[in-house]
C-alpha cells in the first residue's frame, strides 16, 4: 500500500496505481471489509482510507466487537457475493442506498467515514445506535 507522497510522485511519473471506479447507479459495485462477523460498507476503497479514517474505522469495529483483541480484519469486500455466509452486523459509511443492503440485519446506516472524522454530532449519532445494538432491542 503506497502512501499519499508515493501515490503524488507516481502520478507526476504518468504511472496510475488503479483505475478509479465511478458508482453507477445501475451497477451492484461496492467497497467494503469484512471484520470477522461485521462488514463495513465504504464510500471508497478500503487501501483508499487516509490514517485518520482507519483508525476511526479500527475504533468502531472494536467498540461493537465482543472481544478486546485485535481487529478481526478478514478481507476487502467489492462484491457482495463475496460473503459466504451472513453478518451479524452492517455498518454503512455511504450515502448511496443499494438494494443489496435490504437484506441485511441488523443495519446501522451512517455518515462517511471522511465526514465523521471531523464531525462531533455525527460521531455522537454512530455512538448512539452502536450503543442501541449492543443493548439489543
């Protein structure tokens, strides 16, 4: 995984790390990862994540995770097909709605991981319905 500098000199070289994928509101493409038994639902990529955004992201999975050991981190996810078998837990950081996340149970819907990086009252927000799912209902 290149840092910001490394991606910045490469680009200036002409030499492109991937191909930028647009969201096509007719296409079922996504990005995510899989945390043991919870998948996150991002707005980019997961190697696309600044520093600040995954530790957020680390802090978020732990806080819902029942064990206090290290994250759990499976695997990226851009296809939902991807996931052999269902997740106790959704956690969306997009503001795009797929049909796909319907099916999915129990669903905590919130802002992007770049927005709340900066934003107390939507982090206050995310901490209320994690707070809600781990009381259970």
């Amino acid at each position: 995984m290149f840092d910001t500098k490394s991606s910045f000199i490469l680009s200036k070289l002409g030499i492109q790390r991937f191909q930028s994928r647009k969201n096509n509101p007719n296409s079922e493409v996504l990005f995510g990862a899989l945390w043991g038994d919870i998948l996150t639902l991002l707005d980019k990529s997961f190697n696309e994540l600044e520093e600040n955004e995954l530790k957020l992201l680390i802090k978020i999975i732990k806080s819902v995770s029942e064990d206090d050991s290290e994250y759990p981190f499976s695997k990226e996810i851009n296809n939902l097909n991807e996931i052999k078998r269902k997740p106790k837990l959704v956690i969306s950081f997009t503001d795009f709605k797929t049909n796909s996340t319907k099916e999915f149970s129990p669903l905590i819907q919130s802002k992007p991981l770049s927005i709340l990086v900066n934003s107390q009252e939507d982090k206050k927000i995310l901490w209320s319905k994690i707070k809600e799912y781990k009381n259970g209902p």
